[in-house]
C-alpha cells in the first residue's frame, strides 16, 4: 500500500475509535472516567497527524512517528486503566468528583493528576461484547500503532524525505 493509503486507515481507526466513545457516552450514558478522556485526547490528536498528512504530504516520515507515538502514548493510559481494573476493591484510589468540577474548583496541577494517574472512577469495568472498555481500547491503539509502523516502513521505502 502507499503511504497515503496508511493515513487513511489511521484515520479511520481514530474516528471509529472516537465515535465509538461518543456513542457509549451519548447514547449508551456511560459517563468517561479522567483516564477514558485522556485516551480520547491521544486517539484524537493519531487521527489529527493522520489528517494533517494528508492535507500535507503522506510521504513525510514524521507523520507516521507521530501516530505511533500517539498510540503508544494511548496505550500507556489504557494499560494503567486495566491496571487500576484489576486492583482489589481496597487497593483502589478513592473516587474523585466530576472532572468539570475539578475544572472549576482545583489548581491545573490536581486535574491533571487525576486524568495521569486516574482516579477510583477508573477502576469500574464497563464491558462491551464480554470485554472491558480499556481492553478495546487498547486493541484500538494496537492497531494504531500498527498501521503507524506500516506506514512509517512504507513512507522508507518510497525513499521520500523526513
């Protein structure tokens, strides 16, 4: 396939991973936890790298890296999702309140915190089709970072510049 080829997938798989969080959110009301919005925000800015290099040119190294970093990134928030999910019920951080009251009641830094490291929100498993949100998640991300490395291998061997 050609590296434009690849950056569409890419951008599929984001829109489709991100669509698929605003149904659960909006139409299934599966509220997301501080670290769901962080995966949401890497997903986004894979698909936004994806859509820029097609806007600009495919065959630019840097855009493949950058899905690849985007999703290895995301991965890293949906690992430590699965990781809170499988903590006992008294390992688990306290739950912390509404991440738009945060917004307006703490200091950037506590915010932040809580959508890095999660909160007791976090830790509740939601499934779809038998599996945790987080697992597919992470599969999303997988397949991300895949098409991310195809890309960036197929962008070499056309021999075009960084």
């Amino acid at each position: 396939m050609k590296p434009g080829h690849f950056a569409l997938v890419a951008l599929a798989l984001a829109a489709g991973l991100s669509s698929g969080a605003q149904f659960m959110e909006h139409v299934l009301g599966l509220a997301p936890c501080p670290l769901c919005l962080m995966q949401r925000i890497w997903v986004m800015l894979g698909g936004l790298g994806a859509l820029v290099a097609l806007a600009d040119r495919p065959t630019r190294l840097g855009y493949p890296i950058f899905a690849v970093a985007a999703a290895l990134a995301g991965a890293g928030f949906a690992i430590r999702q699965l990781y809170l999910q499988s903590l006992p019920p008294d390992a688990v951080p306290a739950c912390g309140p509404d991440l738009g009251y945060m917004f307006e009641a703490f200091p950037f830094r506590d915010v932040l915190k809580a959508m890095t490291f999660g909160t007791g929100d976090c830790a509740q498993v939601q499934k779809v089709l038998g599996v945790s949100i987080a697992a597919w998640s992470l599969l999303g991300f997988c397949a991300l970072a895949a098409t991310g490395a195809l890309w960036a291998r197929s962008t070499r061997r056309a021999g075009a510049p960084a």
